[in-house]
C-alpha cells in the first residue's frame, strides 16, 4: 500500500459535508484591542463532525478534490453571520490564497453586495504560482470594503515573501513565537521585528494563541496593537464579550506595560527644601516654592564637589516616556544637558530627580 492510500484511508471523507452543510458549523473566537480592553473583532472557526481536527477536514477536502468547495461553504456560512456582528467590531474569514481565486471562493465572497467589516484571512503560505492574479484578487477584496490580514507571519521565507506581495492591513504572528515569548528573549525579539515590519507597511500585528499572564505581559510591554487566544476569550457558537476578569487582567497588564516605558521607575528620591530656607550642605537638593512647585536646584560641582545653585531646566511628569525624556535632556543648553531633570506628579509638586545617566540605560532598553 502507498503512503499516499494510507494517508487517504486516515482522513475523513468531507463529500457528505457538501451535500449536507449542517454538518459544518462555526465558532468565533474574540479579538481583543489590548489598549482599550476590548473586543475589537472575531475570528470565524470551522467545526465538523468527530474528533478530527478542522486541519484534517481540509487537507480530506484537498485529497478529495473539492477543498475550493469546502472552504467556500465556510465562507458562505461566515458572511451569513456578519448582520450579527456586535457594533464596531470586524470578523475574520479564513481563506487559502492558492484557493482565492477559485470560482467556488469568488461565488462564495460576491454572494454579499459588500465585504465591509470583514477581513479575509490568507491562511497558509504554500507558494502561489500567479503572484499577480493573487495581488489582482487581494486589490478586488479592497475596492469591496474588506481587510485584509496575513496567518503566521514570521514563520518563515514564504511569510515573509507573502507579506510584501499582500501588503496585508492585519499580521498575525506566527504562534511559534507566541509560546513562551515571556521566557524566551529570541522570541521576543522577533516578534518584535515582525511589529516594526507591520509597522513599516502600516498594518496592525496580532498576537494570536496567548494562553499565559505572561505571555499577555510580554505583548503588552511590546505595544502590541490585537491580541487573540484562549486566555482572553474561547471560540464559542455566538459573538461573546470579554469577561470581566479578563477585562481587568488585560487593564492591569497594560497599565503596567506603560508605566514600565516611563520615568516613574527612574525617580530617585531627593530633599527638598523652601526657597527662603538656608541652601542643605549635601547636595543634591531641590528648592520649592510655596506650593512645591520646583523653583531650582542645589547641585555639586563634578571637578571641584562644591555646591552651587541650577535653574530647573527641564520638569517632566511620571507619566512622560523614557526616550522621549531623553531626547529632550539632550536638546537643553551644553552647560545643562547633564543636570537631573525634576519630577513632578500631576499637581506640579516634586517627586524626585531623573539622572540622565539612569535615561540613556532605560532608552537603551527599549530599543
């Protein structure tokens, strides 16, 4: 017996499922805007009969000769579902590119006057013989009101090599790298060269199969725009908002992630002292006004250790980024570009000091 027999013994026979659609059905998983701790689309999911997997129902549809048809039945049944759509989210369609611009798929995406809050996901990266028939249908996608997104994008050559054909609006990180991605530095450091690459070419990156706190963190503290797995919200037959738990765990997470990329970790503590008060003998110090608002500085001189008085020549709040703090320091006058720069909370009063020693280190890191 041949490989190719046995293989075709072991997968279901999909035929039956054309005859009678029932048998196909969906479930939608959330797409969650980790920003706004939302729900900001859903992805349509085929389900069949048994315990096959929707990988194994395809690759039977393919074997049999009627893969076009089988996804073309998902996609019917998809669009069919997208009236009850909760307001101001999208849903995500599953489509081969090699299968796009098969005349089941194109009955299939014209049966609706419109493609308007879909987005239609190109899902695998086998080569595609006509890159231009396939760049031709992807533009006929657009002129039509849809998005569209890219399945596994840093999994290899051919990802790549699709990105730069499709120009996709949505990139979905290959779920390789998602695994782990909080233990595993490498990773990391790809996922975020794929964000940078989506940024490049003005697409949105989404995390897909986070299933941890920590992998949630990681894509957090990256900025990572979508994000999509088992720990945010499970494929379920109707459009499902986020659970309150959930909805607090992605907030915290966040919350978190920006206080990270700003100062507030870097203030060191300093003295303070009223303006009309003799200036401390161990500098540094900061001088206030009747209000605690900043009014200069006592510093100590680097070569002689003397103590002398500074204006403030820059005051930032915990909430001001790192980098951007940094770049600011730099612009001030030679004289000053290495003072401290005083922190402020949201009154004005003085919370500590920012070496720009501490700047550079924290801008390095986030690089």
């Amino acid at each position: 017996m041949t490989a190719i027999s046995t293989r075709s013994r072991a997968l279901p026979d999909c035929r039956p499922l054309l005859a009678d659609p029932d048998d196909l059905t969906l479930v939608f998983q959330p797409i969650v805007d980790l920003a706004g701790a939302r729900v900001a689309g859903y992805e349509a999911l085929s389900r069949f009969p048994g315990t096959a997997t929707p990988d194994v129902w395809f690759a039977a549809a393919a074997d049999a000769g009627v893969g076009p048809e089988l996804e073309a039945l998902a996609v019917h049944k998809a669009l069919a579902a997208r009236d009850a759509l909760p307001p101001n989210t999208f849903l995500t369609v599953n489509v081969s590119p090699h299968l796009l611009g098969t005349a089941p798929i194109q009955d299939a995406l014209h049966s609706v006057g419109d493609l308007a809050r879909i987005v239609v996901e190109l899902t695998e990266h086998t080569a595609v013989d006509d890159v231009d028939a396939l760049r031709r249908h992807v533009d006929g996608l657009r002129v039509r009101g849809a998005l569209v997104a890219l399945d596994d994008a840093g999994a290899g050559y051919s990802g790549l090599q699709q990105m730069t054909t499709v120009r996709p609006q949505l990139v979905k990180l290959d779920r390789a790298l998602v695994q782990d991605v909080d233990t595993d530095p490498t990773k990391l450091a790809l996922a975020e060269l794929v964000g940078e690459f989506a940024g490049r070419i003005d697409a949105w990156l989404l995390a897909e199969g986070i299933e941890t706190p920590g992998e949630l963190a990681a894509f957090a503290r990256l900025g990572t725009p979508l994000a999509q797995g088992w720990l945010l919200g499970r494929p379920a037959p109707e459009f499902r908002q986020l659970d309150p738990d959930v909805v607090r765990l992605i907030t915290a997470q966040t919350a978190r992630a920006r206080l990270t990329e700003s100062v507030a970790p870097l203030v060191r503590p300093v003295r303070q002292c009223a303006a009309e008060e003799p200036a401390p003998l161990v500098p540094p110090a900061v001088l206030v006004g009747p209000l605690g608002e900043p009014l200069a500085l006592r510093l100590a001189d680097p070569r002689t250790a003397e103590a002398y008085t500074a204006p403030v020549s820059l005051r930032v709040r915990l909430s001001a980024g790192a980098t951007e703090t940094l770049a600011r320091a730099m612009t001030r006058s030679p004289a000053q570009r290495f003072d401290p720069v005083v922190c402020t909370d949201e009154t004005g009063g003085v919370v500590g000091l920012l070496r720009v020693e501490d700047l550079v280190t924290a801008a390095a890191g986030t690089r």
